[in-house]
C-alpha cells in the first residue's frame, strides 16, 4: 500500500501565541513533519506573533529545539530542517495594541492563502479578529483556527461566536478539536457508511450499549488553576466526547460535506435528553502516598470541581431510542486511554444452552494510544469435548495491518492545520455545534452546583469512583476494562 500525500497551495499561516506550549509541542514539530513529507509548498511562510520580545534567529532557534523535543523519529530523521527553518518568521506583537502589527503585514504575501492560528486564549479571540479586519490582513479568502476553550458556558460562547462573526463569516472560522484529527475517529465514518456489514446493524434493534472511555493517567499538573474553574465536564465531555458521540451516533449525510456532516452532528446534538442525577457519578482523585490529591494540585482544599466524570446519556430519536450511551472520562486512572465500545445484542435464541453464558459481539474502536478496531466474533474453542463457546478478536491494530505506513499517519494536528489550509471544514465545529453542546451541558453543571454535590474521591490508578461502576452494574452491564 502507497500512501499518498496531496499537496497544498502555497501559503502564509500566522501563529498568534506562536511562542507558547502548544506551538512548540504540536503546531510547530507538526507543521515540520508535512514539510519533510512533500506536502508544504517550499515557498510556504510561517510567521510566529507572541508578546516576547524575540527576532527570526531566536524563534528558528526555539522552533529547532521545539523539534528536536517534540518532532518524534520521522521528523528527526528528515535533513529538510534548515529548509523548514528558512520558511520562519517571528514578529513581536501587542494583542490589544498596534504594536507589531505593520511588521506583520509587511511580512505576508498576496495572492496565497492567508491562515491566523489563534493560539491564544479566548480572552484575546476578539482583539485579534478585529485587528486583522483594520489592518486589512485578512481579505474574504483568509481563515482563522480558535482553540478550545471556546467559551465556558452558553452565553459565553454566543457571545465569542458573535464577536468574530463581526469580522469573519462562518466558513471562514475553523474552531479545532484535536480529537476530530485522529486517524480512527475519521474511520469511524469510514466503518459505518463504507461497509454494508455494520450500517443495518447500527440502532437500537441490534445495539445493546454503547461505552466512550477517555481515560488519563496524569493528574492536572501545572493546569490547576485553569482546570479548577472547569472540571472534565467543560474540559472533556462538552468537545471531545460530545464530537465521538456525534460521529458514532450521528444518521448518514447525504455526502461527505462539510455542512453535510456538521448538520448531522447537530441534530444527535440537540437529540440528547437532560440527564437525572442518579445518571451522574462525579469523582475527584485522593492522595496516594506522596502523589498530590486533586485539592492538593488545584490548590483548592474545598473545591467540589471533578477530574472524574461517568454519565448515562439517551438520545430522542428513532434510531437510538432505548439504547443507552454511557460516557466516561477522568485523570490519575489506571492507563491511558480512548475507546468507544459498541455492545451488539445477544443472539435472539442461543442453541447452544444456557450453560456457555453470554457472548456478544463486540467492536472496540482504539483511538489512543495504539490505534485500531477490533471485533470480537465467537467461536468454537478448539479441541474435543463438545461445544465450548469463546469470544476471539478480529484484530485491524493499525500498526500490524497497515506497517511501516502506520508509522506515517499524520498527528492530529497536522492533518487538521492542513485542512485549514485546503478550506475544508469536515472536521471543526460550526458555531451552532457549539451553542447546542453548552445548552446541554449548562443545565447538568447548574443541577450538582445548585445542590451541592461533592465528588466522590477514587484511589489513583483505578478506574475511578466505586460508584461509576454501579452505575453500569445497576442496568446489569459492566465497564469495559481501561487498557494501555
């Protein structure tokens, strides 16, 4: 198998905030990476824009030790990098001022695309959008990137979707989920409206349950002061798991189109029913020997914020009534590790007797840390003796069937910048994505404020809160096991 990679048309990309942690982490090394892979135009320019008070040497020295930490084997390995280097420039720039802003323009070129990463936080989204427009650096072609948090509320978000529809129209904003990049949840997609084997078995007739594990074994590090105000239900379930439950639930688009799809997401969206209490298990983890608790780290020894969060959720519509989704996410638990798990239904009349037990299909999609699908089929185990049922995987781990070219899979990052890049807009949330997932989510969090409700703590290393597990045991299912 060849992999093939697609150019893109040559391009300016301003990374406002181009100095912080995520651009030396993931935009940068990532950016690198389709460089060495043929797909940047060579002409291509990528224009750091920070507070520090930095030149073109200094930000070409940073983005090279950014590689060097950061880039993994394919990019250290790649002799493209004082090419890459050349491609770079910096200008020091006042968000909420005019200083630098000159020196950005006389830095972009006409007639390419025009791209502004806002790798900032939300606070200065609105700044920087009207600068662009006033100081004529974004014509009608031109695209910018938002990062989440993309509000921490309803009105928030409104208020952020209407403060850069003032300067840009929709298709020219591109808010990114990282999760939405992987590799296995594109194929989610793929699997279900590529295969006449799963789309007729894809509702509640056939589907017992769903599972959305998110699991993290770091707890929240140097994060504590901004993860204190928003817990795993803004930090996690309201972005990424909403988008896995959107792509696993969501019913065929006419075609694989941007709005196509995004309106099919919109509507499980606004298909999910408000959630009771007794549906919730919220968790904070405990101290354990010399690792810090939750209130420890968050430096908060009364804070009632989760880092563990399980839900039962239920969608109001046709092809989901009755089955039941159950979402769960936390840091400090046993592995790391993201799944979405769908249950099939037992066989409608086992022939075989009571005596072999329950067997189920199975089919586990691994998004992180080693990518691919599995499908548990039974059979018969072999040998004499009669007929002893066993559940056998059906394995497609990316890395045994794909080789060496799984090592070539773009991160999630670089092929999303890409896309920005193309003007496609498949994989980022529209603005009323994002409205109807805080309208969902504001009246749960207003709901355990409003009564107080104190997390229940877990060992670290678990799989969280002894409650979570009841959750699932009380409908008679069980947790899938959280594996590394």
């Amino acid at each position: 198998m060849v992999s093939r990679v697609i150019p893109v048309d040559d391009f300016d990309l301003v990374i406002f905030g181009g100095t912080g942690d995520l651009a030396r982490r993931k935009i940068l090394p990532g950016l690198f990476r389709r460089f060495c892979s043929g797909q940047m135009p060579k002409d291509a320019r990528i224009i750091g824009a920070a507070r520090s008070d930095m030149d073109d040497a200094g930000f070409r020295q940073m983005v090279r030790d950014a590689i060097a930490e950061f880039g993994g084997k394919n990019a250290t390995e790649c002799d493209e990098l004082d090419a890459f280097l050349a491609a770079l420039h910096y200008v020091t720039i006042d968000a909420r001022g005019e200083g630098g802003w000159s020196e950005l323009a006389g830095k972009m070129r006409s007639g390419v695309v025009r791209a502004f990463y806002f790798s900032v936080g939300p606070g200065l989204f609105g700044d920087l959008a009207q600068r662009l427009k006033t100081h004529n650096l974004a014509d009608d072609d031109s695209r910018i990137v938002v990062e989440k948090p993309f509000g921490r509320d309803l009105a928030s978000a409104k208020a952020l979707n209407k403060d850069l529809a003032t300067y840009f129209d929709e298709s020219q904003i591109y808010r990114i989920d990282h999760y939405l990049g992987k590799e296995t949840v594109q194929n989610l997609m793929a699997v279900r409206f590529g295969n006449v084997l799963f789309e007729p078995l894809w509702n509640s007739q056939y589907v017992d349950h769903i599972q959305i594990t998110v699991a993290e074994t770091v707890g929240v590090g140097g994060r504590g002061g901004y993860y204190d105000k928003s817990g795993a239900m803004r930090d996690m379930v309201q972005n990424h798991l909403m988008q896995l439950l959107c792509l696993i639930a969501m019913e065929p688009p006419s075609k694989f189109d941007p709005d196509a799809v995004r309106d099919e997401k919109l509507k499980v969206i606004r298909a999910l029913d408000p959630v009771d209490s007794h549906h919730i298990v919220r968790g904070q983890y405990a101290a354990d020997g010399d690792k810090n608790s939750y209130r420890d780290d968050v430096e908060n020894p009364k804070s009632f914020v989760e880092s563990f969060i399980a839900m039962k959720v239920h969608l109001s519509n046709w092809r989901w009534a009755g089955t039941p989704f159950y979402l769960r996410t936390g840091k400090c638990m046993k592995a790391r590790s993201s799944e979405i798990t769908v249950v099939f239904k037992d066989a409608p009349h086992s022939i075989f007797g009571a005596d072999e037990g329950r067997h189920r299909n199975v089919l586990s999609i691994q998004l992180q840390p080693n990518e691919g699908m599995t499908l548990d089929v039974t059979i018969k185990e072999p040998g004499p003796g009669g007929m002893r049922l066993v559940d056998v995987p059906l394995d497609m781990t990316f890395a045994d069937a794909l080789g060496p070219e799984a090592e070539d899979v773009p991160d999630a990052y670089e092929r999303l910048i890409m896309d920005v890049i193309r003007g496609n807009q498949t994989l980022f949330m529209r603005g009323d994505e994002v409205e109807a997932a805080w309208a969902w989510t504001d009246p749960l969090i207003e709901g355990w404020q409003a009564r107080n409700d104190v997390p229940k703590p877990y060992e670290q290393g678990s799989n969280g809160p002894e409650d979570a597990l009841m959750l699932m045991h009380r409908d008679g299912r069980r947790w899938r096991e959280i594996k590394g």
